[in-house]
C-alpha cells in the first residue's frame, strides 16, 4: 500500500524520504503502474530510465545513446547502480528531434538549433532559414525525379514486351539498360 504525502509543510523529510524509496522500488521491479500515475510535471528531476525515456519519446533506447553522443542530448545523471537518470526534458527534446527530421533537417543542423537555444539565443531564425532551403531542395529533387520518370516511361515503352523471360540479354549485364543514351537525368547529381 502506497504512503499518500500530506498537502501541508508539516510533512518531514522522512515521509518524503518513504515516498521516493517506494516509487524507486516501483520502478526498480519495473511495476510501471505506479510511475505511470505521476505525469511528466510531477515526477521528481532526473528520475527516468533510458527505457522509460525511449518509450515515451517513441525511440529506441540505442537512438537515446546515439543522440548523446551526438550531443544532441546532454549527458545525464547517473544512478548509484550506474543507471543513466533523465528528465522528462529529455522526452520533449527528443520529440523535437525526431519532429524536426520529419521536416527534413539534419541532425548536425537541428544540434546547431539546440545549441543556440541551450545558449540562451533564439534559434526561429535560423530554423527559418533551414526551412527555406529545405523546400527549395525538395523542389529541385521532385523536377529531377519527374524527369527520371519521364525517361524510364519513355524507354520502357521502348523494350519488348514479348518473350522477356526467355529473352537471351546482349550487352555484358543488360542491354536494356546499357542501350539507355547517356543523358544526364540518368545521373544522380551531387
């Protein structure tokens, strides 16, 4: 049965020290229930787990790691069991991670975002101007795809239709596509 802490400031530093043992052997025996009740405003600093983290962000625990290494993620606490200990920041700064490579921005450039953040500097800006060059990026890439498709369409209608499978190829892999002429929508550009 869980000690319930008394709204008041008569409440002693041991009821405080019972209520924080017993949601440590909560989560210790990984009984989630009783963790689960506390919401991300009331847990206690630097309490979660690497598991715990990765399941609420919606990652995986190696992507946790990769992302400290990275420095995307600043290194957290550690446990007397040598645990790593995070904050449930930890959980909104990894969704904005993940949101921002959703939109197409690199993990060196969304670094440089939270960099200028964590150093008190506003990042809209910069983002801003990412986003622009982004859409323009994309632009360029869906004109060189749509003429991809339009010289694949064009030299597919071209092959034979007949007898494919017991087609003997010429050429020395195959002549489908060594006849194909040398333009540059075939050539993936840098």
């Amino acid at each position: 049965m869980r000690k319930e802490v008394a709204r008041s400031d008569d409440v002693s530093d041991v009821d405080l020290d019972d209520y924080w043992c017993s949601f440590d052997r909560a989560a210790s025996r990984r009984d989630y229930q009783a963790a689960e009740k506390m919401t991300l405003h009331t847990r206690p600093v630097n309490t979660l787990k690497v598991g715990q983290v990765a399941d609420e962000a919606g990652v995986g625990v190696q992507t946790l790691h990769y992302y400290e290494r990275l420095g995307l993620l600043p290194k957290p606490n550690r446990s007397d069991a040598n645990y790593r200990l995070y904050s449930s920041e930890t959980i909104r700064r990894v969704r904005f991670i993940k949101k921002a490579q959703a939109i197409g921005l690199t993990l060196d450039e969304i670094k440089r975002i939270l960099d200028l953040k964590d150093h008190g500097r506003e990042p809209c800006r910069q983002v801003a101007e990412l986003g622009e060059k982004h859409l323009h990026e994309i632009d360029a890439r869906l004109t060189q795809l749509r003429a991809y498709r339009r010289a694949l369409a064009q030299a597919v209608s071209a092959w034979p239709k007949k007898n494919l499978s017991a087609r003997k190829c010429a050429g020395e892999f195959c002549d489908l596509i060594e006849r194909l002429p040398e333009r540059k929508i075939f050539q993936k550009s840098r």
